[in-house]
C-alpha cells in the first residue's frame, strides 16, 4: 500500500554531484522515520542518512557525513540526498525507506549511482 519512486541517478565523474529524490505516497509521511541506503553487489545493504520522524535534522553514516546532505519536504511527501564530491566507492543502488515499525517497513526499488573515470 505504501509505494516509494526513487530518482535523480546516473553516471558522474568522481568530485561530481548527484541529486537523488524520493516520493512517497499512501502513507501518512509525517509519521514515518525515512532513511537512504544503499548496495553494491555482492555487499550489504549500508545505512546512508536518515531524518527520523517529527524532526529536520538529519543523521549520517560516516562514511558519507561532511559530503552528502538528506532535506525532508513533509507537504511534497518527498526526501533527498544530495551527494557532492562523490568517490567511487559511493558507487551503488540507492534505496530510498519509510520505516514506523517492522510490520510498516517499505523499501522503494532503487536508483542506480556510478563514479567513475
């Protein structure tokens, strides 16, 4: 019932800039935590950023913090991540989630990003 449409992929240059947005729908969004992840193959899924429910202030992984910034539109229903000075391992799917309890746990279907030379 909760459908998440991922977009803004695509190829860059490694140091290049990469806009991803999330469009959720059926779900009353204020009341979700929405999070990015992301997977490379033969890896595991890996925790991104997340803005938690009732809040604006974002939460990052070390691996992405000081490079990548996660905004949240409430009345769009929609999340970003905009990812600057990109390096080739950020290359990955990533999976935008609407997360209330285990039961109410949505995963979108994912947006290809590759840094490359």
């Amino acid at each position: 019932q909760v459908q998440l449409v991922e977009s803004g992929g695509g190829s860059v240059q490694p140091g290049g800039s990469l806009r991803l947005s999330c469009v959720a729908s059926r779900l009353t969004f204020r009341t979700y935590d929405m999070s990015w992840w992301r997977q490379a193959p033969g890896k595991e899924r890996e925790f991104v950023a997340e803005i938690a429910r009732g809040s604006t202030a974002a939460a990052y992984s070390d691996s992405v913090r000081e490079r990548f910034i996660m905004t949240r539109d409430n009345d769009q229903n929609t999340v970003y991540l905009q990812m600057s000075s990109l390096k080739p391992e950020d290359t990955a799917v990533y999976y935008c989630r609407a997360f209330l309890t285990a039961q109410y746990n949505t995963w979108g279907r994912g947006t290809q990003v590759t840094v490359s030379s």
